[in-house]
C-alpha cells in the first residue's frame, strides 16, 4: 500500500479525488507543515473463520469447476491449532468493553 502524504489545504480542495485513492488502497497522510494531522486508509476486514474459508473453497468449485488443492500438511496444522487453542484473557487495558453486573 502505497503512502501519500498532502497538505490539509490540498485535502480540503480535492476530497472526493482523496476518497477515491483510499479506496484504491493508498494510505493518505494530511499534514500541516511537518505535523500529521490524520490518517485515511480503508478499514481493515473482520478475519475469516474457517467454517467460512471452507464456504468460499465450494462456491469456487461450483463457480469454476476447479477444485481447491491444500498444501498437504494443512488438515495437521488446523488439528493441531484446535487441540492447543487457549480461551483468551485480553489484557487489563482493553477490557474497558467488559461489563460487569
């Protein structure tokens, strides 16, 4: 992703054009002076589960007739990412979206 950096006076001029290559997948820096005032990228998607790689993997085949090929070791590695999966405690700080009754 390439980063692009503009003056807030150039950003105010043309916003739609700034928009428009943050939709392409540029990073936009708008500055005053040598100050970074903000930070335009797209918003990063939610992961997908597996269940919905699995999904996407069937409709590709239905579609193109082609059938998705996994590198050998896969179906090991996902059973042993499942066996050693912990519950996840996040840390003090980012449990402000906790609440307690």
């Amino acid at each position: 992703m390439a980063t692009i950096h503009i003056s807030e006076a150039d950003a105010a001029r043309d916003f739609p054009g700034l928009m428009a290559k943050v939709r392409n997948g540029h990073e936009v820096v708008i500055e005053n002076g040598s100050s970074s005032r903000a930070i335009l990228r797209t918003e990063f998607s939610a992961p997908r589960t597996l269940s919905q790689c699995i999904e996407l993997a069937r409709q590709h085949e239905l579609a193109t007739g082609e059938t998705p090929v996994l590198d050998a070791d896969f179906a090991q590695d996902v059973a042993e990412i499942v066996r050693n999966r912990k519950p996840w405690t996040p840390p003090a700080w980012d449990q402000s979206w906790i609440q307690i009754s």
